[in-house]
C-alpha cells in the first residue's frame, strides 16, 4: 500500500500499544516507551492518555503504563474481564490492581481495567462501560455500601456475571475479607501484645460509609479483646467515625489526643489510610510509646511502617491484595465456563506484627518496595 494512504500518527499509536502488549501483566514507563520507539516524550505522553482516556490502557501505579486490552493473534476467543478499582492512588487497591491484571495476561484473558477513584458517579459509569463492552466477567471494587442497590439493578438481566470485592451487591459473588473474624484475630493478638503497663482506652475508628461488613471488623475486635482482658469493660471506649482516609484518621486522632488526659491505649483503624493517619497524630502528640495502633488491609505502606523503629504500629490484618487476582481466578473460571459458583469467596488473611513481617513478607526488600 503506498505510503500516502498511511495516517503516521496512527501509526505511532499502534506502535506503542504493541509495545505495551508485548509486557502482558507488566508495566513500563514514559520514558522507557520513547527510548524503544523513538517517538518523543510528549508524543508518548498524549498517546497513553488518549489510550487510557478509551480504556486500552491503564496505570497500575503512578507513571508506569500496562495494556488494559490484550487481543488474540489466533482464531481462539480471548476471554473479556472488566474490572473498575476502588482507587489505583492507594496503596492496597494499586496492589489489587496489579495482581489482577498480572492474572489476567497469565490466562490469556483480556482485561478491561478502569479506576472508580473513589468516586460513586465514576463506579456507575464504569460498570456501564463494561454493560457496553459485554464482557464475560465484572469485577467492581469499591467501598462505598451505597452504590450496591444501583450496581445491582444495573447488571440484574444483563447475563453477566458481577463479583464484588469488599461490598456486598445483589445477585453478584462477593470476595474479600471474613470482617468479624479478622477483627477477632486482630483482637485476640493485640491482647497477647499488651504492654505491661495497663492501657486506659480503646479508640475504635471505624467508617459508616463503608456499611456493616467492615463495621464487623471494629466489632469482632472488641468482642474478641473483651474475653480476653478482665478490665476491658472498665476501660474508655471511644468510637470515632471517619471516611476511612489519611487525612480523616489524622484529624480525628488529632482531636483525641488534645481533648484526652488518659496516657495510654489502643487504637483499631478500619483501614490502612486512616491508621495511617493516627500513627502520624500519635507521634506528633509525643505518645507514640505510649498508644499501640491496629490496623486492617496490610498494603506496602502497612507493611513498610512495620518495619520503622519506634513506630506506634503494632500488627495488621493482611489480607493479601498482591495475591487477589490468583485467588479471584478461582470465581472468574467457572463463571467463563458458564458453571455454578460460590457466592462468596473469602480473601486469606494473615497477622502482620513486627516480628513476623521479615518472614511473611521477605519479596518486599527483594523487589525495592522497601
């Protein structure tokens, strides 16, 4: 075909795209795709937007690029999978994402990933997407116990198959965590590691706006450590509610330790973030030695504060995010298949303390995390 009937921008695209297809389940950067193409940064740059803009790639982490579409060569289907994350800026969800686009290019499925961003409207819009796109198998991660009844009547009839992650939906498969049992282990282990001087307080940070099933972990906890500790129910015990963020953990925690004159106690987060949080406000009130803090989700950043001298940190439920996409497979295969499934799988979970950390999760120095 003569050379004249080619659009070269066009061109340029496709030629990066392949790029990005040919590191199925891996990322690259910027950078690095310029260098290989030899198509300058800012060309690049406005291809992986427009690319991303229309769902064919994604951003697992923040500056690094993967193909969110990977399309056979033979005659062969490739499986479609959509999936939309709670919010690729976090920690535990960017962690989520990898593992299952990781699993994705592994089964040779095409993976359709979008980010909610923490967003209702935007999770609405994406599941809407992948209603258009008919793909075989939805995945939707996202927190907010509100947006269920509408996802529900979205996908109801639609034939295909919904698993939620962490939110309970009509009609879908749910995965994530056993909530109240997490909370009993985080109890029954944050008893064992009392210091020996008595606390005077239990500060509960929970989050209405994730609904009852991460509500269980705070309640599982307390029930746990009640049973355990004979002056429990003598202790203060304050509830505080957040939106499970940074920013709302350092607030409230803030406001605790200003407002409080008891020296020593335990904080439980909901969340990874908003432990986050609370660890920052602890050591800037100067109780850091003072205050053991408890958290749920056990992301890098969870993983990395484990590991800092002197922090107020004590343990964290790991639910396992970089191993989510393998255990989500297990509901994903059989739903391709057209069979049965379960109606809820839940994620392994496992104690995180500064004694165990090294040992569970030695990959973490190996591959630059920490």
């Amino acid at each position: 075909m003569p050379s004249s009937y080619l659009l070269t921008n066009l061109e340029r695209a496709i030629d990066v795209f392949t790029r990005l297809q040919q590191l199925p389940g891996e990322s690259t950067t910027l950078v690095e795709l310029s260098r290989q193409s030899g198509i300058n940064k800012a060309t690049v740059l406005r291809i992986l937007r427009t690319l991303e803009h229309h769902g064919w790639v994604t951003q697992p982490s923040p500056g690094r690029y993967t193909a969110a579409l990977l399309f056979s060569t033979g005659e062969q289907r490739i499986p479609r999978i959509g999936y939309a994350s709670r919010d690729n800026r976090l920690p535990f969800p960017r962690s989520v994402t990898e593992s299952i686009t990781q699993t994705a290019a592994a089964h040779h499925a095409e993976l359709l990933s979008f980010d909610n961003r923490g967003s209702v409207s935007q999770t609405v819009r994406n599941a809407q997407r992948m209603l258009r796109e008919k793909v075989d198998v939805a995945i939707i991660f996202q927190a907010a116990s509100d947006t269920g009844p509408e996802l529900a009547s979205l996908f109801h009839g639609s034939g295909i198959p919904l698993i939620s992650i962490d939110m309970t939906i009509a009609g879908a498969s749910y995965f994530g965590a056993d909530n109240y049992a997490a909370g009993v282990m985080a109890g029954q282990t944050a008893w064992r590691l009392l210091p020996a001087e008595p606390i005077e307080e239990v500060i509960l940070v929970g989050n209405i706006h994730f609904g009852s099933l991460p509500a269980a972990r705070l309640s599982g906890f307390l029930q746990s450590f009640e049973k355990r500790s004979p002056r429990a129910k003598e202790l203060q015990l304050t509830r505080l509610d957040s939106r499970g963020s940074f920013e709302t953990g350092l607030r409230l925690l803030r406001a605790r330790m200003r407002s409080s004159r008891l020296r020593r106690g335990i904080v439980v987060c909901v969340s990874d973030p908003a432990a986050m949080g609370a660890i920052q406000a602890i050591e800037e009130a100067g109780r850091a030695r003072l205050w053991q803090v408890w958290s749920f989700g056990g992301a890098i950043d969870i993983r990395r504060e484990l590991r800092r001298p002197d922090s107020p940190l004590a343990g964290a439920i790991g639910f396992g995010p970089e191993d989510y996409g393998n255990q989500l497979w297990k509901l994903v295969a059989p739903m391709l298949e057209k069979k049965a499934t379960v109606p809820a799988l839940f994620a392994k979970m496992k104690v995180l303390t500064r004694d165990n950390i090294e040992s569970l999760y030695p990959q973490d120095l190996a591959d630059g995390s920490i």
